[in-house]
C-alpha cells in the first residue's frame, strides 16, 4: 500500500508532501502516515536540562540567604559577596549573544553538555578554597566558580524553548517548556531554604559548598552518557519538520525587523527586568517598615511556589487552546494590578497577610507567563531558530533588570524621621515609596503596550496547518492530475470500459470466444 510505505518512510521530506490525497486529512492515523513521531528519549533530555537549569539556580543564590557566615568565614566583605550573585547578570549579557549561536549553529545536545560541564567545574572550584587550605585568595576561586556558572546559566536558560521545539509534539510544547523553564525559580527556592538550614555556623560553609556539587555532579553525568543526538530522526511535527537555523547575523535581522517580536521582546524583557529587581530588592523593601527578614523570605518563598503552579496550570491550558497572546495580555493586565497593590501596601506596616497574598498573586499572575511568552516569541518569529527567538529575550530582559534595578535604588533616600526597621545595615532606612511606584508604572506601560500594539500570527502553527492540508486555493492551483486516485475493482473496470449495456456479466460474455 502507498500510505504504508509513507508511514515508514519517517523522513522530514515527506512531512511536506502529505495531505494531497482523497480523505488524507481525516486519516486516524494522520501524523503517523506524514512520518511524525515523539520518542519517549525526549523525557530524557527534557530531565538533564531541567537539573541543570535546578542545580544552576542553586549554585547562584546559594551565597545570599548565609552572606554573613561566608563573609565571616572567608574574611570578605559585604561587597564581595553580593558580587558573587551579580557576576551572573553582568555575564550573561555579553555571554547570551554567544550562546544563541552556539544553541543554533553547534547544536541542542553539544550545548547542553559544554552547559553541564562549566556547571560542574564552577560548582567544584567554588568549594576548592575549603579542600585546599593553602589558597591565598579565597574570593578568586568563588568567583571563578561561579563566573563559570553564569556561563552556563546562559546555555540551559535558552534551551528549553529549543528542546520543545525539536522533540515535542505540538500539543507537549507549552508542557515541556513550562518544566524546564520554571525549574530555574524552583533552584532558587531551594537555595533560599537550603542554606540556611546547611549552615548554623561558620564551620557548616564546606559542607553547604560540597551539598551543591552533587545536584550540578548527577546533571553533568546524565548530560555525557545520556544525549545522543541533537534532533531526533524523524520530527514529532511540521513545525519541527521546518525548523532552521538560520545564518546568526541573518537570524538577528530577521529578529529586529519584526515587529511584533520586538514588541514582545520589550515588553516580556521589560518583565523579567521588574521580576528581576523585585526579588533582589524584596527584604530591603520590607524591612524599612518593620518586616522581618524572616517574612521576606516567606514572600519571596511564596512568590515563586505561585509562579510555578500558575505555570503548571496556564501552559496545559495553552497547550489545548492554543491562546497564546491572550494568556500573555491578561496575565501582563492582572500582574499591573497586582504591582500597584505592592506598590501601595508595602509602605504600610503590619500588613503581613495582605503583603502574603500579593506576592503570591505576583507570583502567579506574572512569572507564570514566563514558559507561554517564550513559546509566543518563537511562534511569531518562525522560521528563525528557536534559541535566537528565546535568547534575545533574555539578553534583552537582563540588560532591562540592570538597568531597572539602578533606576530602583537610584531613587531611594534616607529616611530622618523615627522608624520601625527592622533592617541590618547600621544607618537610617530607605524610603522605597518613589522606586515602588516606578516600578508599577513600568509594568502598567509594558502591559499596555502589549495589548495595544501586538497582534502577531502565530507563524509555527500555520505552517503546521498547511502541511497538515492545503488550502482550497492551493489546491485549485494545482493541476488536476496532480491527484492520485484509487482504481476501481478488476471487474467494475472492465464492465465500465468494455460492456456497451448495464449488464456487466453478460457484457463480458460477449467478450469471450465461443460465446
């Protein structure tokens, strides 16, 4: 049979070619017959990149939540420590730019592994300073260690969206981008709980250290002897089928050209730059009117476990209806909402559960967008390849949260009347009140702009339906004999072509000698 044969060709060549016959866009067996198919291996590489985004996020807010102890411990200074979270941003800029091509030229798999190994290196030479007694100068190889981590950071941040694309079928991506996505923000819950509870004193600071090598050590094993391949051998759909990796310079242009994915890329940028700064900023910004350290963490605890179960819930709702723009405009709307709540409340005091419930509103409204505006933006800037699309984003979002936070703290003064702070520093309090409503305005503008000037469509599901079935006006295009048809039976042939009367048998008995 022709169609068995299309089956088992499982060729991305015959992807394009299907859907011409009689009845083949109502085949049961649709995606079988165009040569589709999912490998269940695509589990697999989907749990190396999600430990390795995990282990990442750890390693780089392990130091924050036990400054203290590390800065006792190491004879550095406040300055020094808060370095060791900040060389990710100023790495990551620069460093994005070169892991797009590397995602989109050398490969998902070569990327993932160079991801896991500057992973495991920097989470061993962190931890040499307690192994070697001897070392002179502690903070080089903290600094070392996790400058290589925020190398990787840049890899494994972009793979996600990449890997839903070349492994997963259609109504998967959302899922699988949701997964591998928010594993970051759960690295970075971890690494708020797990260090305090490792170090009670100085002398805990090697066993914190060794406790997140094993975490970065099993992603760096999986990643050697677990991926094989970059793509699979036969893509899971037209859209993989499709998929290029256009010339770097070429994929840039095509990137800042489109409209609406510069749009997106602001406004989602812009976002991750607000997002960015809020936890970064979140205990000074409680702290002055009287909220304990022990709150914050709570807030920001909450604010992430919101994100990652309203990322769960929106990207399986996405992923059956395909509503992509409208879940990013309406989670962006409520996120503003939200943001002037904290805006507003946050400069009162004893609000601790309404402060409790915005953040994790916050949480939900906002970071679970994250997963569906990464899928939005390779969906409106198909065919570019995915870890252009995805990477920009980010780089883009990195240098809005630099910037974002200098304008935040930029604005800031000292308080000089009698207050209830609860902060650490020694000197008079902050007044954040001015930074708070910048930073609720800047995410109000965002969000208008993105429902106001956005209207893309979604490029990667078209081209999936047209070669799932050709339009009528394809198809009218086309030269009749174009299209295959099926025989009729042996004997309906010849009772057609050789009876002159309605008789068949007694047609064909004519034909026969001595009749």
């Amino acid at each position: 049979m022709p169609f068995q044969k299309l089956a088992a060709g499982g060729t991305a060549a015959m992807a394009g070619q299907v859907g011409n016959g009689p009845g083949a866009a109502t085949a049961p067996t649709l995606d079988t017959l165009r040569g589709y198919r999912a490998y269940a291996r695509r589990w697999v590489f989907l749990l190396v990149i999600s430990l390795l985004s995990y282990s990442n996020a750890m390693l780089w807010l392990s130091f924050a939540p036990v400054a203290d102890n590390i800065a006792r411990y190491f004879l550095l200074s406040t300055e020094q420590i808060n370095w060791l979270s900040l060389v990710y941003l100023v790495v990551s800029i620069p460093a994005g730019v070169v892991a797009i091509w590397v995602l989109d030229s050398v490969g998902l798999r070569w990327a993932t592994i160079l991801c896991a190994w500057l992973n495991f290196a920097g989470s061993v030479l962190r931890a040499l300073p307690c192994m070697v007694p001897s070392a002179q100068d502690p903070f080089v190889f903290l600094m070392g260690g996790q400058s290589l981590c925020a190398l990787a950071q840049t890899l494994v941040v972009f793979s996600p969206a990449k890997l839903a694309a070349l492994w997963f079928p259609e109504h998967q991506r959302a899922t699988a981008n949701m997964v591998g996505t928010m594993s970051n923000p759960l690295g970075v819950l971890v690494a708020n709980l797990l260090s305090p509870a490792l170090v009670k004193k100085e002398e805990d600071i090697p066993v914190m250290l060794a406790s997140y090598i094993m975490p970065a050590g099993l992603a760096f094993l999986l990643a050697t002897a677990c991926l094989w391949e970059s793509v699979p051998p036969t893509p899971p759909s037209a859209g993989a089928a499709r998929s290029t990796s256009e010339n770097f310079l070429a994929g840039l242009k095509l990137l800042v050209r489109n409209k609406d994915y510069v749009i997106l890329a602001v406004c989602f940028g812009g976002g991750i730059g607000i997002f960015s700064s809020f936890s970064a900023l979140l205990e000074q910004v409680l702290c002055v009117n009287g909220y304990s350290n022990e709150f914050a963490g709570l807030c920001g605890a909450l604010f992430i476990a919101f994100g990652i179960l309203g990322a769960l819930a929106l990207s399986l709702y996405v992923d059956r209806t395909k509503h992509f723009t409208e879940a990013v405009k309406i989670g962006l709307c409520l996120t503003s909402l939200v943001c002037v709540a904290f805006a507003l409340v946050s400069q009162l005091q004893g609000q601790t559960l309404a402060l409790s419930a915005i953040c994790s509103l916050l949480g939900l409204f906002g970071f679970s967008v994250a997963p569906v505006a990464m899928e939005l933006a390779i969906e409106c800037s198909f065919p570019v390849g995915e870890g252009a699309a995805a990477g920009l984003v980010f780089v883009l979002g990195q240098a809005e949260g630099v910037l974002t936070m200098v304008l935040l703290t930029a604005l800031t003064v000292r308080r000089a009347e009698p207050s209830f702070s609860t902060c650490q520093d020694g000197q008079d309090p902050l007044d954040w009140k001015g930074s708070m409503l910048l930073m609720a305005g800047l995410c109000t503008f965002f969000s208008c702009l993105m429902v106001l000037f956005f209207h893309a469509p979604y490029r990667r599901l078209q081209a999936e339906a047209d070669a799932a079935s050709p339009s009528r006006t394809t198809r009218a295009r086309q030269p009749r004999t174009t299209y295959p048809t099926r025989q009729p039976p042996l004997r309906l042939c010849l009772s057609t072509r050789l009876a002159p009367s309605m008789n068949p048998v007694r047609s064909l008995g004519q034909l026969l000698p001595g009749t």
